[in-house]
C-alpha cells in the first residue's frame, strides 16, 4: 500500500489548486502507460493547495533508472523524491 510505503517515487507533474482534474487525467494518462501512480493533495508554501502526482513505489536502482527513462520517453520531466508518511495524504 503506497499510504505505508517510505523509499522512493518520482513526482511527475504538479498543479495548482483549481487542476485536479488535470491530476486526475494526468494519473489516467500514466495508468494506462503502465505506470503505478497516485494524486497526492497538500498546502503549498505560500498556503495554496496543489496537487502532486506521484509514480512509484520504487524499491531499487535498477527499476528507478527504467522508470525515469520511460517517463522521460513519454514525455514527461520526472524529479526523484522521497516519500514520507508526510507526503502521502492520497486523493484517489
């Protein structure tokens, strides 16, 4: 279960609070390119909701490389994160 889950995800694609449909379609997008992905809703710095859509997890190297490779061919810029139970509040 990701909500448990403490390693490493990358975060695919961010959007501001009045997005989360584009979230949610960014999340079907992924899904049925294959990839494991979740819609994570949190404050920003400045106190404005965004939500974050994160793919993973992801348990070692290996599949990390391969699936930084497959975004970045499907068009996507991923950042490599760590996930905490800080930053796992789902919005499925």
């Amino acid at each position: 279960n990701f909500r448990r889950y403490r390693g490493n995800c990358f975060s695919a694609y961010r959007f501001d609070e009045k997005a989360d449909k584009d979230a949610d379609n960014t999340k079907a997008k992924l899904a049925l390119l294959g990839f494991e992905a979740v819609v994570l809703t949190a404050p920003s710095q400045n106190n404005e909701v965004v939500h974050k859509v994160r793919v993973g997890p992801l348990t070692d190297d290996a599949q990390i490389m391969k699936t930084k490779n497959d975004l970045v061919k499907n068009g996507f810029k991923p950042i490599l994160v760590r996930a905490t139970l800080n930053n796992t509040n789902t919005n499925n």
